[in-house]
C-alpha cells in the first residue's frame, strides 16, 4: 500500500508542494468560539473552537476578497469570538519538538484549487490515481491543538468560562452518569465500566468548576489620595 505524507503551507509562504492532494479545493476559514461552549479535557475545562468557512454563499458570506467582513461583524454581535489569523500557535513538528508560531491557517494544492487546513492537520495519502484517498486522522496533533487552546486562554484571546457555562454541563454529565448507574445496577459489566468512567468524570468536573468559579479577579491597589497641607498663616 502507498502512503505519502503531504506537510501543509501556512498561506502566507510559497508554495512548497509539487504533488496535488487528491482532494477538492475549499474555502479558508476562521476558528471561533461561543462563549457558552467548552469541553473537559484532561482533568480541565477548555474551550470549543470550531471552524467558520468564508464561502461565499454561506453563513452570510459574501463574494470578494473581504465580502466576509459583514458576516463576521453579524458573528461577533451574537457573542461569538473570531480567532484572527496572526494568532500565536504552539504544535508539534515531525520531531515530536514543540513549536511557537503565529498564524493556524494552512494550504496545499489540491484537484481544483488550494485545500485549506491548519497546523494541526498533516494529511496522508493512500493508495494511487483515481482510487487514492487522504487521511487526516492518523496526522493530527490533538495534544498541540489543546495546548494551543489553553495559550487562547492564557493570552486573554479568549476569556475563562461562565460559572454558569459549566454548571449546565456539569448537569449534562450527572444526567448521563445516572442513566449508565441504572444499567450498570442490571449487572451488565459494560454498563458498570461505562459508569465508573463517567462518575470519575463527573467528579473532576465538579472539582475543575469550582476551582474556576474561585478565581477573582485582582483588583488593582488602590491610590492614597494625595493630602495637602495647608500653608502656615
């Protein structure tokens, strides 16, 4: 079986693949986040970040270079955030070394124009001619995308979770934790694995939502109010 490894350009840089990724050409893209919208990874909560495809047509999108502009002003009103394009990125290189970056969106030559990704996504090729097919999994750097959400955080791009955000999740997780108790009381051993995973999921939700809701905020040091003395008569 044929397996070639294709490395993404960042769209700023010249094209460096000769071959064409048997793949249609699609649209570039913005990552955004919705407030309300975050995941428990790894003992922590971290935000959903999805991709916005600036395809004419779509989500409001218009036609011209910069016909996304309307669309994007719309997003943002309704509270989402648009991740810019210049954004500092952290990923692992073929190394396994981590690397700091700036700027997530990607391109390589496709059947009919450029296929857009990002620095995670490093697609393999399988097979040949007209019955190749690319893979995206096997390339992908989970563990440099979550990284890279944690650094959004970090650098304010975007802001910690609503306690009330988690809260609904948390509800979300009691929900299922309860439904695999019940077929886990049934003896089915599967249920009973299935409970015990969520109910230790649960519990480190919980824990990371109150650790999250018990952070204030610094207040800046009050000034002294400068005192003047009055002038001897």
């Amino acid at each position: 079986m044929s397996i070639s490894k294709f490395k993404p350009q960042k769209v700023s840089d010249a094209p460096g693949n000769s071959e064409r990724l048997p793949e249609r050409a699609n649209a570039p893209f913005f990552f955004v986040h919705h407030p309300g919208d975050w995941e428990f990874i790894e003992g922590e909560w971290l935000p959903r970040v999805k991709r916005w495809p600036l395809k004419s047509g779509v989500n409001g999108v218009q036609s011209g270079k910069r016909g996304y502009l309307q669309a994007k002003t719309n997003l943002e009103a309704d509270g989402w955030i648009v991740i810019g394009h210049d954004v500092p990125v952290c990923y692992h290189d073929d190394d396994g070394d981590l690397i700091d970056d700036t700027g997530y969106l990607c391109s390589l030559l496709g059947q009919n124009g450029q296929v857009h990704t990002d620095v995670w996504h490093k697609p393999s090729v399988i097979g040949m001619g007209r019955t190749a097919s690319v893979d995206w999994k096997e390339g992908y750097d989970r563990a440099g995308f979550n990284l890279w959400r944690k650094k959004l955080l970090e650098l304010g791009l975007i802001p910690a979770a609503n306690p009330a955000s988690l809260s609904q999740l948390v509800r979300v997780q009691e929900r299922r934790t309860r439904r695999h108790a019940k077929q886990a009381v049934e003896g089915n051993p599967i249920a009973q694995r299935k409970h015990e995973v969520e109910k230790v999921r649960l519990e480190g939700m919980k824990a990371s939502s109150k650790k999250a809701s018990s952070k204030k905020k610094r207040r800046a040091p009050r000034k002294k109010k400068a005192t003047v003395e009055a002038p001897n008569a």
